[in-house]
C-alpha cells in the first residue's frame, strides 16, 4: 500500500496549489464580540478562515484564543456580531482542547481505535496500517499498550492529536496541543499536518502562546491581544 505520510516534498506543492485561487470561506466573523459577565474576552473579530488555510492563533495567555476556538466549535455562542460557517452539515471538526478527553483507563491504542469508522476506512486492515504510519512518524509505535492514565504529557497529547486525525476531519482545531512537547515532536506534528493539508486540504486552527516555536513553520498567523486582532499575516518562516 502507498505510504500515505511518506512524502517530504509538501511544501513545493502546497505553493503550486495554494494562494491564488480565491476559496469560500468555511468560517465567516463579522463584528464577533464575546463576553463573560464584566469581561470581555473578544472585541469585534473580523475574520475569514478558507478550507485548506494553515493558521496559527497566537497571543498571550488570557488574549482570548480559546473562546475563538469555542465559537468556532459551537462550544460558545458570541455575545454580538455574526458568525457563519459554510456548509455547517458537512463540516466536519474536530477540536483537541486542553483538556484532551482522553479514555484514562485504556491504552494508547484502544484510544486510537475511538476513531475508526469502517464508512471512511473499510477495512480494519487499513485503519490498523494508517495508525501505525501515523504513530512510527511521532515515535510512539513501542508505547501503544501503556495505559493513558500512566502517559506522559507528551504522549498524551500526541495520542489525542492522532486521535482526532484518524477521525478524518475537515478542520483540525488544536488548542495549546504542543504545550508539553519540545520542538522535535512539535515539528513532527506540523510535519504531518502539513502533508494532510495538501493531501486532502485539511484546514488547521492552532492556537498557542509560543509565538517562537510557530515562526519556525510555515502558515498565517492571526495574534491575539487583549481579544482583539493585532497582527495578521504569514510567519517568519523561510
Ligand atoms: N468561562 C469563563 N468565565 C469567565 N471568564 C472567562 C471564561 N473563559 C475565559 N474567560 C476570560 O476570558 C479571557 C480570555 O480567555 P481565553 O479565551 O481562555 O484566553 P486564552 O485561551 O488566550 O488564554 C480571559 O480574561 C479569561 O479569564
Ligand atoms: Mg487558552
């Protein structure tokens, strides 16, 4: 079978495909205000996210990026403004939030299995040989029979990461995911991200504060502060 992950030429072909071809966009924020009682988490968000968009959401704890986040998993509703969301019966996403919903009291892999869906994937077969691709590029193949209650930060975000994946969504949306990884494993995240991205146009929302780890990968970063957007544009990445 072709390996699905294999292919390191991601970044030629993400510049044939990309930029100039003008996209619906799959989430539309127009005046988007949310507030918590006296506190107002976002201030008028203007913003357009397409399908196939790599964006980075970064700004300093409390700048208000888990609330956009929720409103675009309809966690949360805005307080004012519209927020549309193109094709919202087809639209598949899948967030990996903070608190990861993790089965504790199983394996790595049994948590992994959580996704398989054999109208996506037919066999078991198939779903077995895309797991163990996936977990032999983030280095976790020799961990898969460990209990989830006894991983390490580490693992347990890569197993909730991996998990979300396998469930083949359109959008990932990933909230402070690599917060306990180092830039190794982060870089295998994104790596792998980056290739779903051109393979099937995955749509990735990933929110962090670690501005410096994101300028090292290549996408649009939107910055938070004080919920309101102060910085839109591509990263440092070269
Ligand atoms: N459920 C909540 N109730 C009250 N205040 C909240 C709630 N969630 C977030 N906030 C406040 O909203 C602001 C933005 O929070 P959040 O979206 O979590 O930011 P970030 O994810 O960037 O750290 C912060 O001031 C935070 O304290
Ligand atoms: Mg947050």
């Amino acid at each position: 079978m072709q390996q699905m992950y294999s292919n390191n030429k991601i970044r030629t072909k993400r510049s044939m495909t990309g930029n100039g071809l003008a996209k619906p966009p799959l989430f539309s924020l127009e005046n988007i205000s949310v507030t918590y009682g006296r506190i107002k988490a976002l201030s008028e968000i203007n913003l357009k996210i397409s399908k196939g968009e790599m964006i980075f959401l970064t700004g300093p704890s409390g700048s208000g990026k888990t609330t956009l986040l929720k409103l675009l998993t309809k966690d949360i509703k805005q307080t004012s403004g519209k927020l549309s969301f193109h094709g919202p019966d087809k639209l598949f996403v899948a967030p990996v939030y903070q608190d990861l919903k993790l089965l504790e009291n199983q394996t790595v892999e049994e948590n992994l299995w959580c996704a398989y869906d054999k109208k996506i994937y037919g066999t078991k077969k198939y779903f077995a040989s895309e797991v163990k691709e996936l977990t032999h590029l983030l280095a976790m193949q020799n961990r898969m029979d460990l209990k989830v209650s006894l991983a390490n930060g580490g693992l347990r975000h890569k197993t909730a990461f991996l998990r979300a994946l396998l469930t083949r969504p359109d959008v990932l949306i990933a909230d402070e995911l690599t917060a306990s990884l180092d830039y190794d494993n982060a870089r295998k995240m994104y790596d792998i991200l980056n290739l779903l991205n051109v393979k099937r146009g995955l749509t990735v929302i990933w929110a962090t504060h670690n501005r410096d780890l994101i300028n090292k990968f290549s996408g649009k970063i939107i910055h938070l502060d004080n919920g309101r957007i102060i910085h839109s544009g591509q990263s440092c990445f070269m």
